[in-house]
C-alpha cells in the first residue's frame, strides 16, 4: 500500500506505523522488526455475489474442506505467537462464515489487530455493533463506482444502496470503515465522483486497487488503465488528497498494488509540491517497496500459503501440515526463498531500474500472468524509460 495521504499530507495512521517505520526496510519475515507480516485469510472462499474481477473467482456455493473453527483458532495462535500485527478476515464473503465473530473474537483477544475485507451486504446495524463491541480495526467495503456502475460489476441491482447503508450503518456506531475501488477502464472515469461520495458520506478511508490479473480477474486483461491512464488516474488522487487536507478535511487515502506510485508520487513531487519530496523520498526509500513473501502473506480457505491473496497459484504450504510461522520463516520454498531477496532475480525493465531498491519490482502475479515468468518485469508499470533510467533526458 502506498500512502498517499501520509507521503504528501503528513497523516499518520495505524498502517503506516507498518509501512514507514525505521527498520521495515530490510526485514525478511515481518512487517516490522520483531513481528510477523501481516496476513490476509480468506476465511471463506463462498461468496453471495458473483463480481466480475474476483481475484478468488469466487461463487454462492458451498466450498468442501475449509479450515474448521478449532483449526482456524490453531492457526490463529500461531499467528499471535509469531507477532503477526494484523489478520484481515477476507474471501470470498467473509460474513457469510457463521463463526467469522467468534474467530474475530479470539484474534483480537490474542493482541492481532482484526480488519475486514467484505461487500457490506450482510452489514446490518447489529452486524455493525458486534464489530465494534469485538474491537474490529477496521472494515473495507468495496465499491467499484457510483450506482449502476456498482450494480454491474457486482452482478447485484441495487449492491451500491446495499453497500452504502452498511458504510452508515458502521459510521453511527463510530466502526471504522472505508471503501476498497478497483481502477479499471469501465469506472476510472468516476474518480472524481469517488472523491465527491467520500466527502458527502463522511468516509475516512478510501484504498484504490490497481487491477491485479488473478482468478476472474484474467479475463479483464484488456479492462486495465493503459500506461497514460494510470498516470492521469494518480494525478487525480494526488490533486484530490491535497485539496481535503487544505480544507481540512481529514482522509486517508492509499493505492494498492502498484508500486510505480510511489517512485510517480515523488517525481510530481518534486515539481508541484517541492518542498515535501525529501520528506517523501525518504519515506518511500524506508518501505523498500512490494514486500508480498515478506511482510503481507496469504492463508486460503483451504490452508494453503501464497505470497498474497492475488497469487493462488502458488502454493507454500499447508497450516494443517506445518505452522505458518514455520513455513514463513524457512522459506523452503524456492519462490517465498526468492522473495526475501528478489533483486537478484529480476528481469527485464525492473532488473535496470534505478528505482528497484524502493519498489522492489512491484507486483509479480501481474508478470507472471502475462510473462508466465514470476521474475519478469511488471506490466502495468506505467514509468517510462527515461524515469526508470533506461534512456537519457533528450
């Protein structure tokens, strides 16, 4: 995640005690030093809507051999020993699992900050009351547009008012919320409108995914941003972040999954707001980058690990055979082995990039969709020769 609110406004939230301390930068198996990474589970890979980008490609049916209550609290123990800072309840639906309370409960009892990631369909007001009695950090809805936008991505009439009643529901009992958006070509031209809804519906937190090329999501290829695009899309957030700080308007926002934002952030820095990128600089040069194998991994519903929730195709272990904190710290596996020190094995336009030591070859599941090699460069990187520093200044 790249905090765009915290590189350019100087906002300080939870995440970015994780992603800008002193020390992150170097850590081979956690987030920060003397802690675990952070791990999303997909709790649950049943879902009561059918979205078109589903990384999980997920559906309402009923998904054989998924991690018991006792052997969700096992692993969950693991996790608290490890020093795992955050579990992020996903799926799938994460709400649809009848004992995603109880499990909630008990991580949050264990010290482990408890976030989830949901549709909001099943967020009622007593939904949203349990969450805040639970202590729950904090709950990301997705909304992938305004109204019929919405609706069509979801595959659901009527999912956006669906969506936004559980965002008011968890705001009346001051339960963190936020909103999760996937840019993509059939609503990048709604950002604006994005902004506008956060303003108007008081949302704190709005996390902005690159399109990531994983389960459904394969087939949206020709949906992505093209390279100018995603330029002209991070313009959008940057000057929008800017102007709630100037009128005092307290907001954090964040991209997701594309590490070119940070190096873009601090090259639009330097021109338009020149007396922060020093600041910036070194923020972006203390995260290191994409740190998926490091400091963010992935449990499945099934207890297979993967570098993160997008890459399912690669598979760890099993927490049913072996802890996560074992698999995770061993690193037996020659690509989790290659991620704590991926630079070495870089190809392409990443293998030269001047910028390698703060993006560190940003996302590998997109290279490896398009490239069928983990180690080639990233696609939807969006820096051109000359800012990477393939080619000089004409």
């Amino acid at each position: 995640m790249i905090g765009i609110s915290r590189l350019l406004c100087g906002s300080e939230n939870f995440g970015d005690s994780l992603r800008y301390a002193k020390g992150s930068h170097g850590q081979t198996n956690g987030a920060v030093a003397g802690h675990g990474p952070v791990v999303v589970w997909t709790s649950t890979k049943t879902c009561n809507l059918k979205c078109v980008h589903c990384y999980a490609a997920s559906e309402n049916i009923k998904y054989e051999g998924e991690l018991s209550t006792d052997e969700a609290k096992v692993f969950i123990d693991d996790l608290a020993n490890f020093k795992v800072p955050v579990l992020l309840f996903s799926g799938g639906e994460p709400l649809v699992r009848p004992d995603t309370f109880e499990l909630a409960e008990y991580a949050a009892s264990k010290g482990i900050r408890v976030t989830y990631s949901t549709n909001g369909l099943l967020i009622d007001k007593d939904v949203a009351k349990r969450m805040k009695q639970i202590g729950v950090g904090y709950v990301g809805i997705s909304f992938d547009g305004i109204g019929a936008v919405h609706d069509e991505f979801r595959g659901l009439p009527g999912a956006f008012e669906k969506s936004l009643q559980a965002v008011k529901n968890c705001i009346e009992v001051d339960q963190k919320v936020g909103l999760r958006f996937t840019i993509n070509q059939h609503n990048y031209r709604q950002l604006h409108e994005i902004f506008d809804f956060l303003e108007e519906e008081n949302i704190p937190r709005a996390c902005f995914y690159h399109l990531v090329y994983s389960g459904r999501g394969n087939e949206m290829v020709n949906d992505d941003l093209t390279h100018e695009e995603s330029r002209h899309a991070l313009d959008i957030i940057m000057e929008r972040t800017v102007d709630f700080h100037k009128r005092g308007i307290t907001k954090e926002i964040l991209t997701v999954d594309n590490h070119a934002d940070a190096i873009y952030l601090y090259l639009r820095a330097k021109e338009l707001y020149p007396d922060k990128a020093d600041e910036i600089y070194n923020l972006i040069k203390t995260n290191g980058g994409n740190r998926s194998g490091i400091a963010f991994g992935n449990v499945d519903n099934l207890g297979n690990v993967h570098p993160d929730q997008f890459t399912q195709n690669i598979t760890f272990g099993n927490i049913r055979e072996k802890k996560f904190s074992e698999i995770w710290s061993k690193a037996e596996h020659p690509i989790l082995n290659g991620l704590k020190d991926r630079q070495p094995l870089l190809k392409g336009r990443c293998s030269q990039c001047k910028w390698l030591s703060m993006c560190n070859g940003n996302f590998r599941s997109r290279a490896h969709a398009i490239h069928n090699d983990f180690w080639e460069s990233d696609p939807a990187c969006y820096l051109t020769d000359e800012e990477i520093g393939l080619t000089e200044k004409a």
